[in-house]
C-alpha cells in the first residue's frame, strides 16, 4: 500500500463545493440519505479535476494495490475514506478522497476466459459501506505493511498498536481490499 500525504484542496473544487454547501437544499438533504447526496451533490463536483489531483498526489498509483492508475473513470473509482453513507459533510471533502482502481470490476468477467475465477480487490471487493481501520493517510500504518517472499502482504507486529487494530487491519487488508486474493484457514489462496 501507499501512503498518501494529502495537499491542499485545489481551487476549482474548493470554489465547488462552498457553492453547494450555500445551497439551501444541501442543508435540506438528509444525512441518512445517501442516494440524495451521492447523485444530487456527489456527482456533481469536477471529477476529472478531482481524479487529476488525487493521481499526483498518488504518483499515479491506487492508493490500496499501487497498480498504475489513469484519469479515467472507466477504471478507476473516486474513493471516501469515511464512506459517503456514514458522513454527509465529508462526501464533499477532498481531503477525504482516494483514487482507485476498480479491481476487476470493470472486466466483464463471462466474456474474458482468462478472468474467470479471479478475485476482485480494491474498489471491486470493498463495498460503498464499509469503514476501515487501515488508513492510506496515517504514515505510521503505512510503514508497518510488509510483504512476504511471494508478494503477499501483511501488516506487522508493533506495540504502537493493539491486537484488536492489527487483527481489524489484517482483516481490512485480506477481507475487505482483498490485496491478497482470496485465504482460506490456512493462509492459502483459494478461488
């Protein structure tokens, strides 16, 4: 994984969204209501200036897989770290945003012999919903994944975090990104 030292907002999506945060129907908007946010704000700020700062800040890498990523949105995903679902002020906050790639998803998997049985990562296994604990923006988390011989990755032991954190993170890692494609009990891939 990466770690990702966040910029400053650039001036076209600040000006954005303080224009929609002085709109009186973005006050309206319910916070449980994610559709509303997602399609009537979300959807509307500049993405492809959006995509465009997140991959320099990103050297042009997915923040979760660090496979090279584009400005297009056919591939890649505009990610929250705070999911747009649990927080209504941050699903228009740059700084809460990644860029990723989609997985997998965007590979139509009954039309390609050759991704057949492959396991979805990234955006395409993560779902909108899901909070994590590991966080491409804390330098100290980052510095802790390793990877093994073969390429898989995990995160090491220190006292700085608890067992509960490093048993969430490693879950996070293999469960919800799926970095290491599927594991079954024994630590070994399945499909």
């Amino acid at each position: 994984m990466l770690y990702i030292q966040k910029k400053k907002t650039p001036a076209v999506i600040r000006r954005k969204v303080a224009e929609m945060r002085s709109n009186p129907l973005w006050k309206k908007t319910s916070e449980s209501d994610t559709n509303a946010i997602r399609k009537n704000w979300f959807d509307q700020l500049p993405k492809a200036d959006i995509r465009e700062a997140l991959l320099e800040e990103q050297h042009y890498l997915c923040a979760y897989c660090m496979k090279k990523i584009e400005n297009d949105g056919l591939h890649t995903t505009i990610e929250h770290v705070v999911p747009l679902s649990k927080n209504k002020e941050k699903s228009l906050d740059y700084q809460n945003m990644l860029l990723v790639c989609k997985g997998g998803s965007d590979i139509e998997l009954e039309k390609h012999d050759k991704a057949k049985g492959r396991v979805l990562c990234c955006d395409g296994s993560k779902h909108d919903e899901t909070e994590m604990v590991l966080s491409p923006y804390d330098r100290d988390m980052m510095n802790a994944i390793r990877y093994y011989r073969d390429g898989r990755i995990y995160f090491k032991d220190s006292p700085i975090w608890s067992r509960e954190q490093i048993r969430r993170i490693q879950k996070d890692i293999e469960n919800v990104l799926c970095l290491n494609g599927r594991l079954d009990s024994e630590g070994l891939e399945r499909v």
